[in-house]
C-alpha cells in the first residue's frame, strides 16, 4: 500500500476533529475526498503534508512512517500562487531552484511545456495566461517537485465553470503520464467522479469515512459522466449522511 493512515486523531481548540481516522491509497490511485463543508477534507492533507501535527495514530508511505514535512510529498493549493515577477519557466522550475538544480529542471520543464498545453509561454509573464493556463502552470510546478504523491486541494476551485471542465477533461488525458498517486480534495461531485479510481466520503464529528465508492470505467468522457445520476444521488445522499456503505 502506498499510503496508510491509521487512527488518526486531531482537534481544534477543544473539539476533536478526527478520532480514528483511517484509509489507505494504493500506488498509483487516484483517491477523491468528498464531504460538508467543515468536516476536515483539506485538514487530512495538511497532516500528510506536515503542515499540521495529529495527536495520535500514524501515517506511513511505503509502510514507512511519516512525521513533519516529507519529500513524498507534493501539495498544490486551490490558488496557482504563481510570483507575478517571475516568468513561467522560473515559477515551474521554483523546486529546482530551492534544491539547487535548476538546470536539471529547466531541461525536465521544457519537455514538459507542450503537454501541460503551455509550448511557447515558457518566457511569459503569470498576468499573460489565462486562469487555466496559470493552473496547469502551477500544476507542472506540482509535478516537478519529484513527490511520488501529489496532494490536490480543489486546485481547479477558483476558476468558471467552462474553464473547470477544460481542466478536468486535460487531467483525464494527463493521469497515465503523471503515473503518480492523488489525493484530491473536492466538494465537486462530478469532478470527483470524471476523476477518480475511488472515492471517499468523509463526515460526522468526529468525522471518519462515511462510504467507499470505486469508479471503473476506463473511458472517461463528458457523455459517460452525464449518464452516473444513479452514482451521483448515492454520493450526495452520502455527504447529507443519509447513506454508509462501500461500493
């Protein structure tokens, strides 16, 4: 198993957040986290991530444990947070830089450019790009950071609806070549669905996983996902806490 988190506990102030919170992601997986809003979905990245520190339990990649900060992983935010002074290229190759092998990253970005959709940008401005490209900008600076798992925090959130869809539809064509495992927090029902391999539901309070969904077809297209109502309706009466089971 790629990623184990066991029984994990974490409050805020007085109030227990989690009390047992457990899952796993196998490697390669792509793992959405769906639920209400408050019940903790971008706090579980924030522990993997090291940004916060649970009061029990473990959490282990490659059955090793984790504490604090960790390499394996890579954490991208709902904002691109791209530097307005720094063109494309340096923002990308940012890792690279801190790390300090920013050769090895710029030659790694400028093959990477065309299929991030982002050929011939590589000297433009973050103000010179579209809302997407920005995010597929940032989304490559994710993918450069070497992390065998990439920890997506609504990364798509901010922007419109049509530009949302691009998004999802790139991602979809993107998955085989990232090869990486995702963790991906959203409250989009279809964006987890288009997504994923699996899907969490988390809720209650304290909150553990409500339902396990596996979504299989390997076709992914806009036609297929309009015709999952049955699945939709299950994982919406999920989240209202009106359905716990693994499917």
């Amino acid at each position: 198993m790629k990623l184990k988190v066991d029984n994990i506990a974490f409050r805020y102030a007085e109030e227990p957040l989690f009390q047992g919170l457990s899952f796993n992601v196998a490697a390669g997986e792509f793992v959405s986290i769906l639920g209400p809003s408050g019940c903790g979905k971008s706090t579980i990245l924030n522990l993997l991530a090291g940004i916060l520190a649970p009061e029990g339990g473990s959490m282990a990649v490659d059955g090793v444990p984790i504490r604090g900060m960790s390499s394996h992983f890579a954490y991208m935010p709902q904002n691109d947070l791209l530097f307005p002074w720094k063109t494309i290229m340096q923002n990308v190759c940012l890792h690279g830089r801190l790390r300090g092998n920013e050769k090895a990253a710029r030659e790694r970005a400028l093959k990477l450019f065309p299929l991030f959709g982002l050929a011939s940008y590589e000297n433009a401005w973050p103000s010179d790009l579209s809302g997407g490209m920005r995010q597929r900008a940032a989304f490559l600076r994710t993918a450069l950071c070497d992390a065998d798992i990439l920890l997506l925090d609504e990364p798509f959130g901010a922007l419109d609806v049509i530009s949302r869809g691009d998004m999802q539809d790139w991602l979809v064509s993107m998955k085989q070549h990232l090869g990486r495992t995702c963790l991906l927090v959203t409250h989009d029902i279809d964006e987890a669905i288009f997504l994923s391999d699996r899907i969490l539901v988390l809720g209650g309070r304290p909150a553990s996983i409500r339902s396990e969904y596996r979504v299989t077809e390997a076709n992914r297209t806009r036609d297929w996902l309009y015709a999952q109502g049955e699945l939709r309706h299950r994982l919406h009466d999920s989240i209202r806490g009106l359905e716990t089971k693994k499917c």
